[in-house]
C-alpha cells in the first residue's frame, strides 16, 4: 500500500534518532483525519484504543524531542518509558483485539480504588458512593477480562525478547528512588564523605535512550497502521524497520515467519 500523497522524506541515516522521531511525527501528521476511519468489525474498541494509544506516544515523542534538545535526557526518560508502553499495548490490541476488555477491566479498577479513598472525604461523599458502587457493577461484568501486566502482555508478542529489561532500566530514572540519587553524585576522594556532589545529572545511556524512544514510535505507528482497514504506511514503516534492525510487524509469540 501507499503512504498518504503528502508523506514526509525518510530519514537519510537511521542512527540519527533525533531525525526518525522527527520523520515518525511528520508521518503521522500526514494523516488526513477529514476520511471516515474505519476498521474490521471484531476490532473497533481495539482499533479505537490503538489510535489513542498511538496518539499519545506521538506526543511522548514529541515531548522526548524537546527535552533531548534542552540538553534534559534523564527527564526523557520516564516519557521514552511511557512510550514504549503506549507502543507495547497498541501492539498487543492490535494482534488480540480480544483483550480490549482486559484494558477497560484495568481501567474501572482503578476508578473504583480512587472513588473508594474520596468515599471518605469531606464533601465527596454522595458521588464518590455513586460512582463506587457503578465502578464496582461493571468490574463484576469484567471479571472474565482477563489480566493486563506489562510483562505479561510482552511474552505474548514475539520479538520483545529483552525488552522489559530496557523497560526496567527506564523505571529506575522515572521514580524518586537510588537510580535518580546515584545520577546526581559521583566519587570524589577529596570530599570527607568520599562523594562529590553533580548540579547537572549524567546519563550515559543516553543515545540507547532516545534509540528505544525512535524504535518504539515506529512500533507504535505499524500497530496503527495495521488496525486500519486498508494499510497506508506498510512500505515506509517496514522499510524504516529493517534499516534499525528491529521487528516490522507484531505478531503472536511463537509464531513463526
């Protein structure tokens, strides 16, 4: 299939991961949203929640963008984490359209936990009770739905292997925990406490960073492009792909070429 009439010039060197993200978004913007989206009947809710998915890991690259030309990796990379869940999740709606409920399921359970705390609350009483008790109906109908763990949704695709470690790595740089502290200090012998203390944090990771960042959107947009009824970008995104050395296509985990 052919890309949209007004699709953006591919990226000359795909190292360059500033230049893909740049390409990606551009892609991406070439839509024309004014067409009616439409999507195989069994897979509108998933299709619906790709798109969103998508859409935000868009914006996360976006974000990752601007923050990697502020010179700020370290704060890229809870949003470079981000997006590799959004690019994760859209994967695995796209290839078990079935699972949708397994999201909402996730979804009403955390409604239901924030309106039991505001059930307690001076003045949110009455509708926080309300809207508990309508959290707690449609649970009970999702129960069946399912589970939906990161690492679980990753070994049901195929060519995630090693990629929650890199998710790993990016949730020791997005909590208030030692693998923020150990960024912001550094031995220093001089120092009486044998530590030296940095105004401006060292990530050293930070091309792998913004490498996942470019692979994952490009992930994300090929579980877009395959929820659409008639794929547009099939040939840009698998070209790009195998230019990174990474997967083109989502797929079952066991499955093979």
């Amino acid at each position: 299939m052919t890309a949209d009439s007004t699709s953006p010039t591919p990226p000359v060197d795909t190292r360059d991961s500033r230049a893909v993200l740049r390409y990606l978004i551009a892609l991406w913007e070439s839509q024309d949203l004014t067409e009616e989206v439409s999507f195989l009947s069994e897979r509108v809710q998933a299709g619906l929640a790709v798109w969103a998915l998508t859409s935000h890991a868009v914006e996360c690259g976006r974000a990752v963008l601007t923050l990697y030309n502020a010179r700020q990796p370290i704060a890229a990379a809870p949003v470079v984490r981000l997006l590799l869940e959004d690019a994760v999740t859209a994967g695995w709606l796209a290839v078990y359209p079935q699972n949708f409920r397994a999201l909402v399921k996730k979804g009403v359970d955390e409604r239901r936990k924030l309106f039991k705390e505001l059930m307690v609350r001076d003045g949110f009483e009455d509708w926080a009770a309300a809207a508990h008790e309508d959290a707690l109906a449609l649970a009970d109908e999702l129960r069946d739905a399912g589970g939906f763990v990161l690492e679980q949704r990753m070994k049901e695709l195929a060519g995630t292997d090693g990629l929650y470690s890199h998710y790993r790595l990016l949730t020791r740089l997005s909590h208030a925990g030692t693998g923020v502290v150990d960024l912001y200090l550094m031995t220093d012998e001089r120092s009486p406490a044998g530590v030296g203390l940095r105004t401006f944090g060292a990530l050293p990771e930070a091309g792998g960073t913004i490498g996942i960042a470019a692979a994952m959107l490009n992930a994300a947009l090929i579980a877009w492009d395959c929820s659409r009824v008639q794929r547009r970008w099939e040939t840009e995104l698998t070209t790009l792909a195998e230019r990174m050395g990474v997967s083109a296509e989502w797929r079952p985990a066991g499955q093979h070429d």
